[in-house]
C-alpha cells in the first residue's frame, strides 16, 4: 500500500481487519465497429485481471447502440467474472420503453443500473421523452424492481446516479446541483459516480456541499487518465468543463507517447490520491477503452482489493 495514501476508514477508530476495502470500478464503452471490438474484448480481459468490484456500461438510446450495450452486458455475464452495472438514460424514451429495459437487464442478470437522463436533443422539438429528470428513472426502476423480488431473491437492484462536481452544464448553479442529486436519493439513488473533474478541490467541495445538504450516500469520484490533446478536446465539447492550463501544456509539449502516457497517468493517480485522502469511498475510471492507462494507475495506487479479503480461505 502506498505510504502517501490514507483509505477513508483508516481516519476512524475501526480495526484495520474490519476496514472495507475502496470499491474499483471501470467505464466501459458498448464498441461501434469491428475493430473496436477487438479492444474492448482486450480491455476487458486485461481489467479483470485487477479484480475491479464492478465495469460500467454505457448507454445510449440510438437503436444500434442499444443493442450493442445490451451485448457487451450479457458478454460480461455469460464470458467473464466481471459484475456489470448497466447504465440507463431516459431521455427520449417511454414509461413502457424503460420498463421493458430494466427486465431485459434483470433477465440478463444485472443487478446494478446507473439511472440517467441522458443529454437532451440538439433539437428543442426533438422527443424527450415521458420522464424529465433521473430521479423519475430511479423510481420507476423501483416499481420494476417490486414486481420482481422473486427474480431477486428479495434483494435488490443497486442504483447509482451521477453528481456533479462541477456545475451541470444546465444548472442555475451548483447548489441547484447538490438539491437535485439530494432528490435522487430520496427517489431511491445508493450511490453517486462523479463527473470528470480535474482539480481536487472540486470533489472536496461537491462531497462537503452534499454532506451539508443531507445527502448521504457514497459519492464515487469519476477519474480519468488522458493522454492526449485530442482527447481532451473531445472531453471538454462533451461536458463543458475546462481542462487545466499546465495539464494541456505539458500533453503539448512532451517529446514522446510514452511521455504523454506517463502525464496522462501521473495526473490521474495524483487526483485519485487526494479524492482517497479526502474520504472516497471507492475509485472509478473512465477508461475510453484504453486499459494499459487505468491499469497502470491502479498499480500505482496499489489499492487494497475487496477479493483479497476472500482468497486466504481457500488456502
Ligand atoms: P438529471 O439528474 O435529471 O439532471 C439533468 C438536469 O436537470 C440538471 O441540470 C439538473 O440540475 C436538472 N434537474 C434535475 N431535476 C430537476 C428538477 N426536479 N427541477 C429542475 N431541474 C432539475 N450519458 C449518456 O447518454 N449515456 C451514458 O452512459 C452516460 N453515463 C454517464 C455516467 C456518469 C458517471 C455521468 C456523471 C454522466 C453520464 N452521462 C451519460 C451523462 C448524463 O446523461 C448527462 O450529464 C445528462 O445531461 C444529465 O443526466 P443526469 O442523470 O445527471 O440528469
């Protein structure tokens, strides 16, 4: 374990044998062609080997896309020892529509959704759908997962929800922000996963302002190792939020990929270092697919791993 590295329980007074491990989670992207199947399946092989608690799955309702998160998902289940969350956005889609989702993935065995909107249409006519806001994803998903808990054994489907470390893009602010992720666990949200964020100070701020506001569950800040400029471009026009000056700077300026990669990685490891010593419960990284970056993070970390606590039993 890292000597720089304080795991949220070790601040209180709980025996170090009853500590719970930070949760690992890795984003993982339903591929569109070919080729990108080739790395996703190569990803997915290299980052089961780190004993992540689960992979995310995104979503969108573009019919082919669809399609391809429900493959990747049952994939998981059917080929692999990793437990997928299935990320779900309502935009756009009917009360019925949604219903039918949810059990096409309780059917396929997910036990965990990322309740979502979805960004709106370009389009201010175009179809948003039945359900404005996450939170009615959240209950509806509830509903579903009353009618089923036989399917569940009577237990029940973990529901995550996204937070916003910065501003959401059409927010009045950011406190609206805290009131509205607020709202989602009260509509039956266990956790929160992080939007990218850059500056520690950001999660430091979202977890003190939602602590605040009452929200209690585990906000998961969302990291991500980026390498290139390109990238990071195509990150800013996908959320809105700026990159730093030094951090763009110095991907511009390296003389090598392999020194990119070594930036892209050290940022990553130093933001997740500090959202751990401010109290995270758990990590997750946005992988765009690309492993070797994520891996190499996490090897840094050297973060404790939930399966550890289980292998000395079978001894
Ligand atoms: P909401 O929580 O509904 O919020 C949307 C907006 O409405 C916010 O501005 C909020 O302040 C406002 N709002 C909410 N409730 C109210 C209310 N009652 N009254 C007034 N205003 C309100 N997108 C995808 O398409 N596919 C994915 O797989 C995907 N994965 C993601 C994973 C993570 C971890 C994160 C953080 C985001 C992801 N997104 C994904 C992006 C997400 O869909 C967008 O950020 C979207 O614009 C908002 O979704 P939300 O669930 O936060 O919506």
């Amino acid at each position: 374990m890292s000597t720089a590295t304080v795991w949220p329980a070790q601040a209180a007074s709980v025996p170090p044998t009853l500590i719970a491990p930070p949760s690992l989670s890795y984003e993982l992207y339903p591929p569109v062609h070919r080729d990108a199947s080739d790395s996703v399946h190569e990803a997915i092989a290299a980052l089961e080997e780190s004993h992540p608690d689960y992979v995310s799955v995104t979503y969108s309702g573009a019919p082919h896309r669809r399609r391809e998160s429900l493959r990747l998902i049952e994939h998981l289940v059917l080929n692999t020892r990793l437990r997928p969350l299935a990320h779900l956005t309502c935009v756009g889609e009917t009360r019925e529509s949604l219903d039918v989702l949810v059990r096409q993935f309780l059917a396929l065995g997910v036990r965990g959704v990322l309740a979502l909107r979805g960004d709106l249409p370009a389009d201010p006519d175009g179809d948003r759908g039945e359900l404005p806001f996450a939170r009615y994803l959240i209950e509806l998903i509830r509903e579903v997962e009353d009618r089923h808990t036989a399917t569940l054994a009577g237990g029940r489907l973990a529901v995550g929800v996204a937070a916003y470390a910065h501003k959401h893009p059409e927010s009045p602010s950011f406190q609206h922000d805290v009131e509205v992720l607020l709202g989602k666990e009260r509509s039956g949200a266990n956790f929160a996963i992080t939007q990218v964020y850059f500056d520690p100070e950001d999660y430091r701020k979202l977890v003190a302002a939602a602590r605040a506001a009452g929200v209690t569950i585990p906000i998961i800040p969302g990291i991500i190792p980026i390498s290139t400029t390109a990238r990071l471009k195509r990150l800013t026009g996908m959320t809105g939020i700026q990159p730093p000056v030094g951090l763009w700077h110095a991907l511009e300026t390296a003389g090598s990929d392999a020194e990119r990669h070594a930036i892209g990685t050290r940022f990553a490891r130093d933001l997740a270092r500090r959202a751990f010593d401010d109290g995270a419960p758990g990590l997750h990284l946005y992988t765009f697919n690309d492993h070797r970056a994520s891996l190499e993070v996490i090897e840094q970390l050297d973060l404790p791993r939930t399966r550890e606590l289980a292998l000395p039993h079978f001894a």
